[in-house]
C-alpha cells in the first residue's frame, strides 16, 4: 500500500461521511477513471446550481424556502468541489 500521502482523495464519502482514497499507481484504472468521471459530473452540477442561485437570488420575489433550498444545495456542491479541488493538488506534484 502507498503512503497515506500517496492516496488519491476520491469525489464520495463512505457510509460514516469520512473519506474515501484509491491506492494505485495505475490513474487509468477503473476505479480512477469511474473518480474522474464523477468529478466531471461534480463540476458541471456546480456550473448549473450556479447559474440558477444567481436567478434565484436576482428575484425580488423569492420565497425564504427557496433560498434555504438553494443554500443548502450550495453547501453540498462546495463540499464536492472542495473535496476535487483537494484531491487534484494533492497529485499535481
């Protein structure tokens, strides 16, 4: 097994919320190119809430409900792009 330090940070969370790494050398792997695949999806979802809390929050007329909605949809898509963003740098060396 490769040093912690090694571990590549995957984009989900195990069943108890703590983090899930991949130990291989080989980044065309299944499991590393299924991670990639669900950090693109991550990334787009992040793009698309994006643009729909900017008309949310530029309607005068939004409901409280539906800006807690959107705050915590953008907690969670922060979570996961943290979590990419963490990852990547960690392999950019």
């Amino acid at each position: 097994m490769m040093p912690q330090n090694e571990l590549r940070l995957l984009p989900w969370s195990g069943p108890d919320g703590k983090p899930c790494y991949l130990s291989t050398d080989d980044s065309g792997g299944y499991m590393a190119r299924l991670a990639d695949n669900i950090e693109a999806v991550q990334l787009g979802m992040a793009t698309q809430l994006l643009e729909q809390v900017s008309a949310v929050v530029g309607d005068q007329d939004a409901r409280p409900e539906d800006l807690r909605r959107m705050l915590a949809e953008l907690t969670g898509a922060l979570r996961d792009v943290l979590r990419v963003a963490n990852s990547r740098s960690s392999r950019l060396s």
